[in-house]
C-alpha cells in the first residue's frame, strides 16, 4: 500500500495548476488552504472536472469557482440544519406528549416494555432501546440542569424532559418499536402515512448527522428512497422507463419534499427563501459551469421553488380532479 504523503501549501497549489485550475491569487488560495484543508476543499471538484475519468478541470475553471461552491454547500447545510433542528425538536415534542398522555409521565410507568410492540421479532430492541433511555436518565441525572431538577426535586423524569437528551437516532428508534396506534397517532399530526413516516426518520436523522460534522450535503445520496408523493406529481418530476421519479427520491430534493411535509407553511416558505437566495449567490460566482449543473447534483428541478407555494388544499384539490 502507498502511503498519502504530506503537502504543503505551495505543492497543493501546483497540484491544482498542474490539473487545469487558473489560480488567480495565489497568496489567497493558500489562505483559503490553509483555513478549511485541502483534502475537504478538494471535494467539490467534481462539478468542474472533464469527467471521472479525465480528472483534469474544464477550460477556465478558477480557485474561486470552486471556493464559491465549498461556501454554498456549507451555507445549505447552515439552512437545512437549523429546520432540521426544528423537526426533531417538533417530533420530540409531539411523540412525549402522546406516550406521556397514554402511559404516564413517570419512567416507571413509560418505560415499560408491554408499552411497545408485541411483535417477537422486535423483543430484543425494545429491550436494548429501554435500556438506552434508562441509561440517559443515570447519566444527565446530574449533568442535564432540567434532568437534574427533576431528579433532586421529584424523584422522577418525565418523558418531555427525557426526549432532550435524546439523540435523534434513538427518537427514530423509539417510533420504530411503538405500537402501531400509536405511531398512527403520531403519523395523524402530520398527515404522513406510518410506512412513509418510517421510512423519513432514519433519513432525516442522517442528513441532521451530515450536517452537524459539515460532511459534503449537497450532492449526498442516501440509501433508503421516499414514495412519490403528490408534490412529485403537482412538480411534473421525469420518471424513467421503469416509472420511478428520476430526482426527488434518495437526494436533497427528497429531503426538501420530506421536510414540506413536516415544517408548517411559513417555515417552509422561508426556508425555500433562503435556499433561493443562497442559489442565486452561486449563480453569480460561477462562470466555467451553469447553475443546473449544480441542482442537477442536488436533485433540484428547475421549478423546484414552486413546492413552496404548495399548500395541503392544492393536494386535496388535486385529488379530486
């Protein structure tokens, strides 16, 4: 195996000149370098290559170029992150109060395991995941000011109080092994079909992890693919031969559909605003590419803007016509 030699700063720049780039300042790209690393930066390359094979950029490529679409994508994912924030902090919300309500607001009442599905196959991970909570309530007994205060004062931490120190992940572990009247509960909320509902939170939860470590968002493709929906539909999304969306299924846009499902309309709309904003800034800095090879990356339709206008009548509407 050949190890990854070391860089510097004046060997990366002529790697970069030496595959095409135009370096325009080299004194800033190696601040720039130097600042955010050369093997994240690098990353966002693609876009600006003759192709995979070819690894030599287009004719006219600059530093620049690919710095603009470096700070996009960290722009995004800021945007993306922050209504993700929202939704997980909406699903914690929503999922203590309807467990509290039916079973009780004390753990020794909420975590019991004939709370959960009956289903054999899933005896083990109700176990591990109550075990998981428990152990959360041991470790911010004392850490967590809220989970503290409960504890010093009442003896006891109630689901709403608990849901706070629960990661993502295990919230969508949690919807996973309820019974199924009360994920049809839940799924009521936001009018999202339970098999649907189930197969959003895991990909929400890895797009929130993405964008906490500033992994590269927006070209990221996830494993798991959404339903087409009746916003596909109102969108007019190409289908291929085998009539499944060509876009809006395991990408960002699949993400963006998810996340209209489950912000409200004003959140969503501004959400798209700043997106739109954040698209055109783009636009503008580049110059060796067009911006549609960009949204191509993300999934994006050219119309995408108009899933923000969409409100639960146009669906209905639709359904009757």
């Amino acid at each position: 195996m050949i190890d990854k030699q070391f860089k510097n700063l004046e060997e990366q720049i002529e790697i970069l000149k030496y595959k095409g780039m135009t370096i325009n300042d080299e004194k800033y790209a190696k601040k720039i370098l130097f600042r955010e690393n050369y093997f994240f930066l690098s990353g966002y390359r693609y876009p600006f290559m003759r192709s995979n094979i070819d690894k030599h950029f287009l004719e006219g490529v600059t530093f620049e170029e690919m710095y603009s679409l470096f700070l996009f994508d960290r722009a995004i994912r800021n945007v993306f992150f922050k209504n993700l924030l929202v939704i997980e902090n909406n699903l914690k919300s929503i999922f203590s109060y309807q467990l509290s309500k039916k079973y009780g607001y004390k753990e020794k009442y909420y975590l019991k395991a004939r709370n959960f599905t009956s289903d054999k196959n899933k005896q083990k991970q109700v176990n591990d995941l109550i075990k998981k909570m428990k152990r959360q309530i041991r470790i911010n007994g004392s850490q967590h000011t809220a989970t503290a205060h409960y504890m010093s004062n009442y003896g006891y931490v109630p689901l709403w109080i608990l849901v706070k120190v629960l990661s993502f992940g295990i919230v969508g572990e949690l919807f996973s092994i309820m019974k199924y009247d009360d994920q049809l509960n839940i799924c009521k909320t936001y009018d999202i079909p339970v098999d649907e509902f189930s197969t959003y939170l895991p990909i929400l939860s890895n797009y929130r992890n993405l964008c906490a470590h500033e992994d590269i968002l927006y070209e990221n493709k996830t494993q798991k693919k959404i339903k087409g929906t009746k916003y596909h539909e109102l969108l007019h999304l190409t289908k291929n031969e085998e009539g499944e969306y060509v876009n809006g299924t395991n990408d960002l846009f699949a993400l963006l559909i998810i996340m209209k499902r489950m912000l409200s309309y004003e959140e969503f709309k501004d959400m798209c605003l700043e997106l739109q904003k954040r698209i055109e800034n783009l636009e503008y800095n580049l110059h060796s590419i067009k911006i549609e090879t960009i949204l191509e990356r993300m999934g994006f339709p050219n119309n995408y803007l108009q899933l923000s206008n969409i409100e639960r009548g146009d669906i209905d509407e639709n359904r009757k016509n």
